[in-house]
C-alpha cells in the first residue's frame, strides 16, 4: 500500500521506534519501512532509536555523516529489518513512503579515523577520532566583568558539542584553554597564559573555516605548549588540517626541539616563492620537504609529512606530492610540541582543525588517512 506523497517542511510522524543507523540503496529485498524519493530531496532529521531504547531526540542523519547530502530522484532510505524511523523531516524536496515485506541486516558502526590506523603519538581534533575515547574534545575559557570559568567540550555523533559550547559562551568570547590528545597517549596540549590562548568563539558567534569549527590563532602571540617530548628522532609521520587568514605569510602549524632530537616543523606557508610543508634537522644538518605547488591561498590545506629512519622525506598538499632535501643549518632552540608557532616566531595568522602524528613512517597508509580526513572536512 502507498502511503501519501510528503512535500518539503514536512515531519513525518513514525507509529514505531528506530535505528539510529541509516542505508541510501537500490531498490533490493529489504524487511523495512522504506522511502522513495520522488525528487532531489534533502532529509534535515531523521529521530527515533534501538526498539528497546526509545531515543526521541537523537539526529542520525549527523551520527551517519549525512549532512547536506541530497538523495537523487529515485534512491531509497532504508531503515534496517525489523525497525523503522520515528520521524523524518524534509528541507527540499518530496519523497514518498512504502511499506516492504522481506528481508535486511543492519550495518556495523562506522570506524573512526584512530580504529582503523591506530597508535598514533598524538591526535588533536574537533571530531571524535577513536570510539574508545570518552573524554572531551577541549577545555574552554570565557572571562565576563573580570570573572573567569573554564568548561570542558565534549562530542555529540562525532562531532564538537557546539550547542554546548555556545551555550557557556553566552554571546561571549571563547579561548581554548587545553587541546585534549584523543591517542591515549596523554599527550593533551594547553595555554595557561589568557593572552596566548587561541580562540573558539566570537561574540557568540562560533568561528569556521570550510563551514566547520576551528581554533583561530592570531599570528601574534597565540600558541599551544607542552613539555613534553611528543615526537622521536626517527621515524615520524603527521597529518593537518589548516588554514592562512592572508596570502603571503608563513605559520608554524607544529613544532617540536629539544637537546637529544632533530626539530621538527610544519608550516603552512602560503609564499608563493617558498612552499615549505616540514623541516627536520639532526646534527647539524637540515632539510626542508620542500613541495612544489605554489599556494597563496587562504583555503583549508590538509599536510602530509614523513620522514623514515633514513632520514629520506616527503610531503604532501591536499594529495598532490612534491619535494627536495635542502640543507638549512642548525637550530638552538629548546621546546616540547608546540601547536601555532615555531619556538616563539612564525606565529601561524589562521586556523587550525585537525592535527595528527605518529613516532611511525605511516606513508603506506597515507591515501587512506588522507581520504578519511579530506571526506570530513572537503578541502579538495
């Protein structure tokens, strides 16, 4: 039987609880409630939970990564066998409802990023990047009429709590106090200094980059700090996602030095005349990864940079390879991992989304975790 054609800003009101899990497929034997969409139709909101948990307030279509997804003319929503879909509400377009008889399994979670290449030596993000880990995304700051209260920031489907955080910041200004490390290797990164501490929030306002939220560092004085020893001297790989406010600058995405190990750098450097992605120098002796796409652009630009036990390096932009090994000379400086600056220069004047690294040459794995990272955030 075919019920009534539902048109756009409508909800449809379910008699039966569902799963939280969505499937977009052919037309094939599946024992569910079905939707057939009778025109590019974009679906907002999709509630409803285990038949045993009745989750009435819980967006799927965000826990399944779905957002803005437009489902062609004919394509089919599936809820899995033997449960359906409490609600759905329509921005665009119409789609209609069936009822089906046969078959259907409902799929496993989607692993994160950290679940299918683990044992990272840290993991900085605004989405969650490891299933196993339950503690916050980061610490916060808002300082009103000289009083000052801090808040950690969790996850919701994945992602950053932003009603959360726009709830404590009341129209405020927001700074981020601690990045939390999501590897389990305990290295959280933080910024006692108010002055020194990078931004979430504007007047209320949360601040983005590719429509989605980011740390904003002034180019100034902005940085976060550890003294920790975060990367080895040999085998090192790393992943960012980040951004230059202006074209021609340079900024130190991360940095790290000390005494018994080479300097490690990524810069997002949008000269057109240097390009550098990654420095490491030992001994004495430097190298850059120098790529070889000009990029004076104000874009999101996700970095890739390994460097194996051979000292033999590469580097990537937003996929593309490019690179020589140039000699730099020696460096003095003395600091644990520091996010948004280079020592105390090259203050990075943009955003920041996503760090990872590994104490691991993670290249064979590179076009998978590229591919992860760039699905989230569609830089290219």
């Amino acid at each position: 039987m075919v019920n009534p054609i539902y048109q756009q800003g409508e909800e449809l009101l379910l008699n039966q609880f569902g799963s939280k899990y969505l499937g977009v497929a052919a037309h094939t034997n599946v024992n569910s409630n079905e939707f057939i969409v009778q025109e590019d139709a974009v679906i907002s909101v999709l509630t409803g939970g285990d038949s045993s948990i009745a989750a009435n307030n819980v967006d799927y279509k965000a826990s399944m990564s779905l957002s803005g997804v437009t489902l062609k003319q004919g394509a089919l929503i599936v809820a899995p066998q033997g449960e359906s879909f409490q609600s759905i509400t329509i921005d665009s377009g119409t789609i209609m409802a069936y009822n089906s008889v046969v078959g259907g399994t409902k799929p496993s979670a989607v692993p994160l990023l950290l679940d299918s290449y683990p044992d990272a030596a840290a993991a900085y993000s605004l989405r969650k990047l490891r299933t196993d880990y339950t503690g916050a995304a980061i610490e916060v700051r808002k300082t009103v009429a000289g009083t000052t209260s801090t808040q950690d920031i969790g996850f919701v489907n994945g992602e950053l709590d932003t009603v959360l955080l726009l709830t404590f910041a009341g129209g405020e200004d927001v700074f981020v106090t601690t990045w939390y490390d999501q590897s389990g290797a305990g290295n959280s990164i933080a910024q006692s200094n108010a002055s020194f501490q990078p931004q979430i929030v504007l007047s209320g306002s949360l601040i983005t980059k590719g429509g989605l939220v980011a740390l904003d560092f002034n180019g100034v004085n902005h940085k976060l700090v550890t003294g920790l020893d975060v990367l080895n001297a040999t085998s090192v790989s790393h992943f960012t996602v980040s951004s230059c406010d202006n074209t021609e600058t340079i900024g130190a995405v991360l940095c790290q030095s000390n005494t018994t190990i080479e300097t490690i750098r990524i810069f997002n450097d949008s000269r057109t005349a240097s390009n550098r992605n990654m420095a490491v120098i030992s001994s004495g002796i430097g190298y850059f990864a120098d790529l070889s796409i000009p990029r004076v652009s104000t874009n999101q630009r996700l970095l890739s940079s390994f460097v194996d036990s051979s000292k033999n390096m590469s580097g990537f932009d937003n996929g593309a390879t490019g690179g020589t090994d140039t000699y730099i000379g020696t460096v003095t400086n003395t600091t644990g991992l520091t996010i948004g600056a280079q020592f105390n220069v090259n203050f990075l004047g943009g955003k920041i989304q996503e760090i990872i690294a590994y104490n691991t040459d993670q290249s064979a794995n590179r076009s998978a975790i590229e591919d992860n990272i760039n699905n989230h955030y569609t830089i290219y």
